[in-house]
C-alpha cells in the first residue's frame, strides 16, 4: 500500500492500524510522515512504516516488482470499488485528504477505484476510504490462515 503525504498523522496512523488488523504487513509513505501510537496501537508492531520523500519513483519501484498500482480516487475513468477486480500483488494508493491524487501520480496508476457516494458530502476522510478499499481487497483476495 502506498499513500501520498497525508496533511494528517491521525490518518496514517489509522491507516497503520488497519492494515495490522488485516494482515497487511507494509505501508509507504511520503513528507513528514510520522505514526500517533495511541492510534495505531498494535498496527505499530506488526506493520512495517516506509517513508519516502516523493511518492512517483516509489510507485516505478512498484510497478517494476510487478505490483498493480491502483489509486483510490473519484476521477475520470474510475471503476466504482464494489464491482472492481483486485490482482492479488496491488499496491493501494491513497491521496491526500485535501487534494487528493496529483496528475503526476494518476499518470502512473494502473487502474483507478472509486468508493460510490450517495449523499452529502461527496467523500469520505482518507482513513476511512483506505480502510473501506482494504476491507474489500481482503474480501476479495484471503490470506492464508484466515477465513
């Protein structure tokens, strides 16, 4: 998984959390990330936190090991998530709170994931679409040993 700079330490850290309790064992970062461990708790411990300082030549890396790069995104050409088709190797790029993804990085992105809104407001905070896109990601490709 990686994730743009996020304005928010509450958010990774949420995000961190997440990913602990789903068995997803590696977040990527970027800026002055930084984990809140009373958030976190015990995603601290199991989830390895890697920051980098610009996310573009994290995701080349990434596709190169042969990783889909998907974004979490409302944007033209987004696949709406519920019906999407994860690929066992995904990398799940989330935005900033505020911006979102740039163009720069959408320009790399494999495919494109959209959580369908209903009401008002048009978005969710960034924690909650990663951990709503994690969730179904599982959902959709189990690890061993769980259920």
């Amino acid at each position: 998984m990686a994730c743009a700079p996020l304005r928010s330490h509450v958010n990774l850290s949420h995000i961190v959390r997440t990913c602990g309790c789903f068995g997803i064992a590696r977040v990527i970062a970027t800026g002055s990330a930084r984990l809140d461990d009373r958030i976190a708790r015990d995603g601290a411990e199991h989830v390895t936190l890697e920051v980098h300082r610009s996310l573009p030549p994290v995701l080349d890396r990434l596709h190169a090991a042969g990783y889909e790069l998907v974004g979490l995104e409302q944007a033209t050409g987004s696949e709406p998530l519920f019906s999407f088709s994860f690929l066992p190797r995904t990398a799940l790029v989330v935005g900033n709170e505020r911006t979102g993804l740039d163009d720069e990085v959408l320009a790399r992105l494999d495919r494109v994931a959209e959580i369908p809104m209903a009401g008002m407001p048009h978005s969710l905070n960034a924690a909650t679409s990663a951990a709503v896109a994690i969730y179904e990601y599982c959902r959709q490709v189990p690890r061993r040993g769980s259920p």
